[in-house]
C-alpha cells in the first residue's frame, strides 16, 4: 500500500521537472470529523438470510482532523494524493447489543467509554477536466482510498436479563471495569465518481463531488479482553458512497482558502472470521461470518498554495 501512495506522489511531482503547463499544489487541512464504526457479528443457515447476532457501534465524537493533499495537473489530467487523520479521542462511546432470540429483538447490552487509539487515511485521484467555459468545469475520475482505526474500550455497565428474556433500558446495570474491548479495522476500496466546479465573480468557485464504491476489501480484529478471546475477520463485497462540497475564495493569484463538508457511508461489508485465544497466536477455528461499514461526516477549511 505504501508503495502504490509513494508512485502517485511520485507523478504529482516529477512532471515538474519536464513538463510545460504543468501546475503543481500543496493544501494542508484542518477539520474536525465525527461517526460511527460498525461490526456486526451473523448466524448462518444454509439457503436462508443471514440473521444477526450482535451489532456493535464505535461512535467518536468530533475529533480534531488534520492531514494535505497534493494536486498536480498537466492540461486535463490531474492527479491528487491526499493524506489525513485524527487526534487520539478519548470521549467515545461503544455500544455493543446481542440478538440472541432470533427475532429481531436486542436481549443483551453493554455500554462502554472508548477511546480512538489511532486513524489513517490515504487516498490517489486521477481526473480528466473538461472545460465548457471559464466558469464550469466538469472532471470524472478515479481513485483508490484506505484507511485505518484502531479503537480501545473501558469501564460503563452491562444489562444482561435472566434466561431468554429481552433487553429494556430499565434493567439493572452492572458496572463494568478495566479493559473490555479492542478493535482494529481496514478498509480498501476503489471509487469513482464525477466533480462540478463553477466560478463567480472571478475569485469565488464551488465544488461539488460525488463518488462510489462498488466493492470493499476490509480486515479487522476483535478482541475481547474479559473472556481472553479475539476474533480475526477477512471481509468484502459491500459498497460505498461518497461526497463532498466546498468554496474556493482565491486571493492574489496562487493562493486559495477553501471551506469544505464532506459525508460517506460504507454498508453491507461482511466475510468470514476466525476464533482463537489472544494469547495463543496462528490460525484460529471458523467462526461464522463478520461484517463491518460506517458513517461519517466532516467540516473544516484550507489553504492551498498553487504553482505552475
């Protein structure tokens, strides 16, 4: 993975060296960015739905997102590499359900502080621009993004009933201490997707791109610390959607200070998992099937120096 981001920043900027036209720029970014990591645990029958079995919800709170992208652009072609990701939280919460009566119906609960231990985000863009006048632009393109979060969980309570009967929020709530849950998640995929620009008043441009993920490469490890167990997961399929906005205001002529939204959501990531023991390493015995997705959204601004 390291190598496919080092040959896009490799082509962002040695037609530097050899190209006239060619135009070249730098943007660092400053946000903030908050959702929901989800991982689904499923009972499999043949010939029949999958039923879920638990569902568990990593919500972090806005977090502090920093990161740059690198654009450059010969003619038409562009080609942008963008890197990012979020302080250490550690105000999140995991909410964690089981279902296990087959109808639907949550019958256990736990609640958990967690912490967003570490993220990374990496993305390569290849774009064709085509010019309808001075002021609008459409450019299609290409890509493919990756990223990473590694997630710990302490304390809260638990609502477990007696027997086969069901979850309610009036339940007694047992206190939970120390360590409870580690998750790590990475997710692959491909996009593409179409970008709209148009410009007023020569200094004011806004941009519009949505894009989509036909297929997810995801793997992740579960690890439950109270029971000294962790699941290992290898899931794909699934698929992505992707947006974003934001308004270029241009002042002198290579310098530009963008506001800019962006949301996505990734669904339906599932595959096959492994159970094993955290202290015993190698191959774990088949454990059903896993799945993962998320949501989330982001604001913030940035400044984009430009030269060509």
């Amino acid at each position: 993975m390291k190598k496919v981001f080092l040959l896009l920043l490799l082509i962002s900027i040695l037609p530097a060296l050899f190209c006239e036209g060619y135009r070249f720029s730098i943007e660092p970014f400053y946000g903030i960015k908050s959702g929901t990591l989800y991982e689904y645990s499923f009972y499999v029958q043949e010939g029949k739905p999958d039923y879920k079995l638990s569902q568990l919800e990593w919500h972090f709170r806005p977090a502090v997102l920093m990161g740059g992208t690198i654009c450059s652009a010969w003619g038409p072609l562009e080609f942008s590499t963008t890197v990012l990701g979020m302080n250490h939280i550690q105000n999140g919460i995991l909410y964690d359900w089981d279902f296990e009566n087959f109808d639907g119906k949550a019958t256990k609960f736990s609640e958990h502080r967690a912490e967003l231990t570490a993220s990374l985000e990496a993305s390569g863009n290849i774009a064709f621009r085509f010019e309808f006048d001075e002021n609008f632009s459409l450019a299609p393109y290409a890509g493919i993004n990756y990223n990473y979060m590694s997630w710990d969980s302490f304390d809260g309570y638990s609502q477990y009933p007696q027997g086969k009967d069901y979850w309610n929020e009036n339940l007694p709530k047992d206190p939970v201490t120390g360590k409870v849950i580690s998750y790590t998640n990475t997710m692959l995929y491909p996009t593409t997707g179409i970008q709209m620009k148009t410009s007023f008043f020569n200094f004011i441009s806004i941009q519009a791109g949505f894009s989509a993920s036909p297929y997810i490469y995801a793997n992740s490890v579960d690890q439950h610390w109270k029971r000294d167990l962790e699941f290992v997961d290898s899931m794909r399929q699934g698929f992505g959607l992707f947006g974003d906005i934001r308004v270029d205001v241009s002042f002198l002529r290579y310098h530009t200070l963008s506001f800019f939204a962006s949301g996505q959501t990734i669904q339906n990531v599932k595959g096959k998992s492994e159970l094993r023991q955290i202290s015993v390493k190698g191959q774990g015995q088949e454990n059903g099937r896993r799945g993962t997705g998320n949501t989330n959204y982001s604001f913030g601004f940035s400044y984009k120096l430009t030269i060509d």
